[in-house]
C-alpha cells in the first residue's frame, strides 16, 4: 500500500482524544477540503507490505494500544488496507478507521471504530457522503462534522436529527476548523469558526453533539507534520 507517514503521537479529535495513538498515514484522496490540512499526502508516499506496516506499528507501540488508520481517504487502498485493519485487530490492537465516508464501509472489519468525517457545504464536498453507510455506522463508531460558519452548523444540526445519530453511534462530535494556513499560535483564534459561538449554538438547539477541539493543533504548532 501507498504510505505518507506513520508516526506515534496524541489522538486529537474523538472520544480518545488525549490517548496515545500510533497514526497510519496513507497516501492520496479523492476529495478536496477547503480547511483541508493534510494535503501532502495527496501525491507521494512510499509502497510498504502489510507486514512491514505492521512491524512499524509494533515497533512504535509494542504494548498494542491504539491505532488509527488515515489520510488522505484510506479507503482508496481497501484491497489493503482491510487485511491491515484485520490483521491489527487480530493482535489486539484497537483500531481507528478515520474516512470522509464517501467509499463504502461495507468491507470495513467488524471491530475497527470506524470515525466518519461528514463534509459540510463549505468544504467544497458536501454531497460526498454515501447514504447507504448510515446502514453500516455501530453504536462504536463517530461521526464528525467539521464546521466553519452558521451554514455548516445547521446542515449538521439537521443532519443529526434526520438520521437519528444520537441513537446510531457512540459520539457525534461538532468540531470547528482550523485555518489551514495556521502557523505560529496555539489559541482558538486560528479557528475558522469561534468555539464559544458554536457552544451557544448547540445549548439554544439541545443538540445530542459533543463540541470537539482538535487538541493537537493546540499542543503543537498547528502548521506541523507528524503530530
Ligand atoms: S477528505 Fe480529508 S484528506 Fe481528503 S481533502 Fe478532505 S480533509 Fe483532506
């Protein structure tokens, strides 16, 4: 498989959010985010064998904690990326599967966390998502919405409640997106929309969502790789 990076850092944005976490960074995606800040894995990367992949991931974490699968779109590899995802969980890993779910999840491993990113309008590939893995999503996996405006705010508000997600899954998380060109400054200033905005919002809607902040671009310099 095609492979940007994998490196050990801190998981950012889910409920394992703080844990340690060994990140499999595969090479190439098929959409293109506005607020996009992984867009050197878009060409590149190197060919490793399953094996060798996971003599990285042991090597990084040979306790077999947590591992996420990433990108780029990860699902592009499935032929695989599946027998990867299996074979960690095989031995004992716990397995995070971060997808834009625009690819079907159907071949997904049962057992892989599955963290499905829902596009809103102003990321340019709203639409994206495949209806028919709401049918795939478990009571382990999350759903994201990364929101920048008011727009975004109510197509995933809206997008909850038609789907009845709070009953579908684990977490819906609402997290706010961050400049892409950030450098420098570790504050929520470089969020494209206000926290605090997004917070008022959800307590005037009651809405069945947890506000996400993605602490790695709070712990480092958010314009680094490999965190
Ligand atoms: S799906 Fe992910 S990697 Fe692909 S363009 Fe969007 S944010 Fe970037």
């Amino acid at each position: 498989m095609q492979i940007t990076e994998i490196f050990k850092s801190i998981q950012g944005e889910s409920t394992h959010a703080g844990m340690l976490c060994v990140f499999v960074r595969l090479t190439g995606c098929n959409l293109r985010c506005s607020w996009c800040d992984s867009e050197y894995t878009f060409t590149g990367g190197h060919r490793m064998a399953l094996e060798e992949v996971f003599e990285a991931v042991e090597q990084l974490s040979p306790s077999r904690g947590l591992v996420e699968i990433t990108g780029g779109e990860p699902l592009l590899q499935e032929r695989e990326v599946v027998p990867l995802m299996q074979r960690l969980l095989d031995a004992g890993y716990t397995v995070l599967l971060e997808t834009s779910g625009e690819r079907p999840l159907e071949r997904v491993p049962r057992g892989v966390i599955k963290v499905v990113d829902v596009k809103c309008p102003n990321s340019g590939e709203a639409d994206t998502f495949h209806t028919e893995n709401l049918e795939m999503l478990t009571l382990d996996d999350e759903v994201k919405f990364v929101l920048s405006d008011r727009t975004d705010y109510e197509f995933a508000r809206d997008f909850v409640i038609r789907h009845d997600l709070g009953q579908k899954v684990n977490t819906v998380l609402f997290s706010p997106a961050f400049a892409k060109d950030a450098s420098g400054s570790r504050d929520t200033s470089h969020c494209l929309l206000d926290p605090r905005e997004l917070a008022e919002w959800m307590l005037a809607d009651n809405v069945r969502a947890r506000l996400s902040l993605q602490m790695h671009k709070f712990i480092w310099d958010p314009a680094m790789k490999g965190v």
